[in-house]
C-alpha cells in the first residue's frame, strides 16, 4: 500500500471509526485489559520522550507530528515550548483543543494537516509518538528527510519493533477484510531505517523500547542540522 493509500485509512480510522475509542483510551475512563496494557505502554513511551528532551523548553519551537488527543503537547508546553500540534484527524484534533489547559492555550497551535506535505516553519526538536507506524520504511525515512534541515535538535519517534511476535501479528491482519480492521502497523527495525536513509544513517539512533503486554514500541532519534 503506498503512502497516500495508507494516509487515507490512518485517517478514516481516527476520523471515524475509532474516535470515541481513542478518546477514552487517552483519558482516565476504566478500559479493557488489553487496552489498559496499551495505555500504560503509551505513558511510558510518553515519558521516555520528555526524558529525551531538556527540562526547560523555554523558547523551543517543537512540533509534535500527529498529535492525537494532545498528551504530549500539553506535556511540552509545560516545559515551556512552543508547540505546533498537526494532525490529520480533525475530531481527534477537537478533542485535543478541548482538553488542553487554557493557561497553556498560547503555547500550543493545534492544526490539521499532514505533516509530509506542509511547507513547514524550522524547529528546536519534532517529536512524532506512535504517529508513523503505520507507514513503511522508505515512506518514514522520507519524512526524516524532510525535516533534517528544519530542526536544530532531534527528530525524536516511535516504532513497532521488528521481532518475531509482532511480524506474526502483522502478516496474521493481512488476512483480514480491509473494511474489518484498523490499519495494519508495520514493524521496522535499526538496519532497515538505516538503509533507506542512505549517507544519512549515520544520524540515525535507536533509545529506549517499551514492552507492556499489547503495546510494544522502540524510540529513535534522528539528529537535525549540518553533519
């Protein structure tokens, strides 16, 4: 499936179908078991991204590339950046507006867009949490492309690790109806990355990875700037 075929489900996915889910999942509403493990793995890949960054943003301008409902941008506005939060799902994009603390309101832009497509302003850092795992390795390393010259700092994000459980999982969903399921993720892993980014594989670094029953995430960094 190429990139705007997959942006288009990622999209109705949010959009539609899976709004109020992702919306309880992202509050403090009692979910499921397995739903439980995903929002506590998510909080702990939050964290792992505040830790990768400077206590004191102050005067930082970071974009968080799809936002969702809004966590991590409240959490850097905290620290005092200036946070452009784009999404490509508006309703998800209200939900993140009506959430936010107004005494954080003018450190935080919400906009709706794709972040692959925007002539974009530069950046301290880009944070990009769970929002690219549904793309392929070539299509991801595009992306970190594009913005290696419009960021000072690191493009900081997450991915489905490549092991042996989660590619089973992935080729197991290929058997289902595209109608009955969320889009597939797909796993990646440092070498693959690492090729598509050419001479620039040198500013690739894996960090830390989150296992947490049903949520399982590697974070990267891609260094900005001259080499």
């Amino acid at each position: 499936m190429d990139y705007l075929a997959t942006r288009a489900r990622v999209e109705d996915y949010f959009d539609r179908t899976a709004t109020q889910v992702w919306e309880r999942l992202t509050s403090d509403a009692p979910v499921s078991g397995v739903r439980a493990t995903v929002r506590q793995g998510r909080e702990e890949m939050l964290n792992l991204f505040l830790e990768a960054l400077p206590n004191d943003l102050s005067g930082q301008h970071v974009l968080d590339a799809g936002c969702g409902t809004g966590m991590l941008a409240a959490a850097l506005a905290e620290r005092g950046a200036r946070v452009t939060a784009i999404d490509i799902a508006p309703q998800i994009l209200e939900i993140a507006q009506k959430r936010l603390d107004p005494r954080l309101a003018h450190l935080v832009h919400f906009g709706c867009g794709d972040m692959a497509q925007q002539n974009l302003a530069s950046f301290d850092h880009v944070v990009a949490m769970d929002s690219l795992i549904y793309y392929h390795a070539s299509d991801i390393a595009g992306m970190l492309l594009q913005f290696q010259h419009n960021q000072k700092g690191s493009f900081l994000f997450s991915l489905p690790p490549r092991t042996s459980l989660l590619m089973a999982m992935y080729y197991a969903g290929k058997l289902f109806p595209n109608g009955d399921r969320s889009p597939l993720m797909v796993p990646q892993n440092f070498k693959s990355l690492a090729k598509n980014l050419g001479d620039d594989a040198s500013r690739l670094y894996p960090l830390d990875r989150v296992h947490r029953g049903f949520y399982h995430a590697q974070l990267f960094a891609f260094a900005g700037g001259e080499k």
